[in-house]
C-alpha cells in the first residue's frame, strides 16, 4: 500500500466518523469515497461509524474490486461524478435530517441566504428520482454536480464533492445547516429570496474568497 492510498483510507474513515457525529451518517446511510488516480476508494457496504482503514474498498474505474471488500451499493455514482468532475477528489454523500427533507419535497435550496452561492450558482438544484445503486442515479447527479459542489437527490439525500476530502465533508457540513436554516426560515413564513443580481454579486465575491483580498466596490475608506 502506497503512502497515498493510507492518507486516503485515513481521510476517509476520519470523515465518516466526523458526519456520524454530526448526525449526517446515521445507521449506515451515506458513503464516502476518495479519488486515487484512475482507481477509487469508497467506504463498503453497510458501514457504519465503526469502519475501520482496512474495511475501506479500492475499485477500478470499472467498478471492479481489487482485493477484499464489497463496495457502498452507490459506487457506480460515485465514479459518474469523478469521470464528469475532473476536478473533484472526494465525495461525500449523506441523508441528513434536513436536507433530506428538503430532497423529499423535490425542490432546490433558492438563495433565501448569500451563502447558497458558496455551493457554485444561485440555488442548490434537486435530481429527479432514480432507485439506489443505479446508473441513472449517477448520471443524474454527476449532471447536477457539472457546476455545483453540492446536490440535493430527490426522495434520497445529498452529495457533494470537493477537492479535498476536508473541503467535500465541509460541503456537507455547510449543506446541513443551510437546510436547516431554511426550513427553520419557512417555519415563520416564506423567506424573501435574494435577486438574481445579488447572487452575482456574491458570486463574484467568492471567487475571492479564501485565496485573495475581496476588492471594494466603492471608494477606499481613510482615515482623516
């Protein structure tokens, strides 16, 4: 085992066991999966927070198991999204509270907050429905992911990718308690949702953030 493929099982494992925690891994719902150059590994079927390293599958990218280990029954989505993201080197799909119960409604996460634009566009779109462990499930949600990090998955759950391991649990993470925040804003009445233009506007101002000073778009302030 290279010291690439250990990092990953880590990663992965360290994951699991921190959505688990948060309540996002409940029983053995959700799986999480690393990119390893043109193979896979993903968590196996029915795992739990207890799952250890070596419980970890590494797949081709046909799906073929090389070793010991029966992988997540959604791993055929899993290498969809890898083979339509180039870009993404972890993924993380979860059946959190909220935002499952937001997929079961079949409606998007609408921009009633900024933040919404920190998944990649102006709301976070639902798929339609397909079985579990389908090839019509992965190429529903390899297409929602195309330019999004995160996707709700109608009657199902959510899943999101990062570049990172760390970045795709914090996608889940964040999605959670953005589901969370909308529903409880729902509770009151309907929130008032942000222009299209302020959308943009925070769109461009996340592609600043993190790496880069956010410029200013009016006068510098000084001091007198």
């Amino acid at each position: 085992m290279t010291a690439n493929e250990s990092e990953a099982r880590r990663a992965i494992v360290n994951s699991y066991r921190e959505l688990a925690d948060a309540g996002l891994m409940q029983l053995s719902s959700g799986n999480i999966s690393h990119r390893l150059g043109e193979r896979m590994l993903i968590t196996p079927t029915g795992a739990e927070r207890t799952v250890q390293e070596d419980d970890i599958v590494l797949v081709d990218r046909s799906g073929r198991e090389i070793g010991a280990g029966i992988p997540s029954s959604e791993w055929s989505m899993h290498l969809a999204i890898y083979a339509n993201c180039p870009d993404a080197q972890a993924i993380v799909h979860t059946h959190g509270d909220y935002a499952t119960a937001l997929a079961c409604q079949r409606k998007p996460l609408p921009a009633f907050h900024y933040m919404v634009a920190s998944f990649g566009g102006d709301d976070v779109p639902c798929t339609d429905f397909a079985p579990f462990g389908s090839k019509r499930l992965g190429e529903l949600a390899a297409a929602a992911l195309g330019n999004r990090t995160a996707c709700l998955m109608a009657n199902h759950g959510t899943i999101c990718r990062g570049a990172t391991m760390a970045a795709a649990t914090k996608t889940a993470r964040k999605l959670e308690m953005m589901a969370r925040q909308y529903v409880l804003s729902l509770s009151v009445g309907n929130p008032v949702l942000l222009k299209q233009s302020d959308m943009d506007e925070t769109l461009r101002r996340y592609s600043f953030y993190g790496h880069s000073r956010i410029p200013e778009d009016g006068p510098a302030w000084s001091a007198g």
